[in-house]
C-alpha cells in the first residue's frame, strides 16, 4: 500500500493532470482527496502522511528535476519531500539554474545555499550529492523512498535498479523505459493499472503526456482510424549540437 501511495502521489506532479476528475468521476476537491480516491487510503492514513512524508531524491537536476521542484512548492502539504538531489555541478549552479529559469522566469521561492553540499527551498534543506555512479549514492543512509531518475541515462532495468542497490525503495524513470520489464503509466490513460509490486515504473515521455489523454478521449468518444502528429521539442542532452 505504501508503494502505491508513493507512486499515486508521485502522478500527481509528474504526470500531466489536464482536469480535476477524469470522465465519469465526481471532481476532486484537493491534493489529499485525489490520492486518497486513487489509494483508498483513509483519512487518518493520509493524515499520518503528513507528517511522515515520503522520501524523495531527484538523480538528474536538469529541466525535469527542477521543475519536479517548482511544482512541488505550489502544493499544500504535499505527502512527499525532496531531500537530496544528485548533480554533477555541485550547490552553486543548482540554486541558480533552479532559481533563474529562462522559460518559467524566475522562481518565487526563498532559496538560499547553506553550504558546499545543502542549500533550502523556503526553509526545507535538500543535501546536493554528486556522483554519476547511482550504486555509490547514499540513497540507504538518505532513507529514500523514492529516486526520480531524470537523467534520460539510466531508463532499462539493470541501469534504473542501481539506485534500489543504492537503498532507494522504488525508482520513477520521467521517460520512455527500455525494455519489457517496467511498465509505463501515464495519468488519466492507464494509471488505474498501477501494479504496487513493480519496483520501477515509467511515467512516459513529455509528448506521450501531452498527446495520450485527449487521444484516449477522442478515441473512446468517436474513434481514431488514423493519426499524425508534430512535436516541437527544444534540444535535450544527449543530442550534439555541432557537425563537428
């Protein structure tokens, strides 16, 4: 129950909530509600949640990552808490590239470095680690519930499983998963088929966030015979830049 309330919670950011119920349902209210709702967790298990939040660690500060935390800031006592992120850059280039975004502007959140390896987001601290060996982070020591892995590297079984080895609890790949062996959920297509066993799981790609909960309508409602689609994307990190 705890892996499927830690991953529930975790759709809420990650994937793309276009509406406050899907089709069929009564609106939810609030943050709590929808994961109680989609858990059947009661109301005094929720309570509980607040005040034991579930551990998170974000293994890749780049666009995902740091958005993951803007998004986190704007809900009411959220029942998960980033901890520790794991970059290569160090304090001083994470505060500010998490501070000053050119896309989303600058961020309205208190964030102040504390030290070489902490700094806080409105008062909460999260320790910056840096090691591109997910087996050596110190997810046990940490006791991480869950790794957002949001590097784009490590999305196939043998690589994602290196922060389990690590002492993660469960590991959430914000791409496309190679492989049979993980299952994708995108929320509001098939998050109802989440499988509370699965130690690692996918929550797809950014175009299939955007583009599957409407073609589901559409193809519920009416019918789809045939499709095309066009993504504008800006450039992403494993791709080169120069000719040369």
């Amino acid at each position: 129950m705890a892996a499927l309330r830690s991953v529930a919670a975790l759709g809420e950011f990650t994937g793309l909530k276009a509406a406050k119920s899907m089709p069929g349902q009564a609106p939810i209210a609030d943050f709590h509600s929808a994961v109680t709702t989609r858990t059947g967790v009661s109301k005094s298990a929720t309570a509980l949640t607040s005040q034991a939040k579930l551990k998170v660690a974000i293994n890749g500060f780049g666009r995902i990552g740091r958005n993951f935390v803007r998004c986190l800031e704007t809900r009411q006592d959220p029942p998960v808490e980033i901890v520790a992120v794991n970059q290569s850059g160090g304090v001083k280039p994470a505060v500010h590239l998490l501070k000053y975004d050119s896309l989303l502007g600058t961020f309205d959140a208190d964030i102040q470095i504390v030290d070489d390896s902490t700094f806080t987001v409105n008062g909460k601290p999260i320790t910056v680690v840096s090691n591109r060996d997910p087996t050596q982070l110190p997810w046990a020591d940490l006791g991480i519930d869950i790794v957002i892995e949001g590097t784009g590297v490590f999305i196939d079984e043998p690589g994602a499983s290196k922060h389990i080895e690590a002492g993660a609890k469960r590991v959430l790949i914000t791409a496309p998963a190679k492989g049979d062996g993980i299952p994708t959920y995108v929320v509001g297509v098939n998050d109802e088929q989440f499988d509370p066993a699965a130690p690692i799981v996918s929550n797809a790609s950014c175009t299939t966030n955007c583009m599957a909960p409407f073609v589901k309508v559409m193809d519920e409602k009416f019918g789809i015979v045939k499709g095309s689609m066009t993504t504008t994307h800006s450039y992403t990190g494993d791709q080169r830049l120069l000719d040369a």
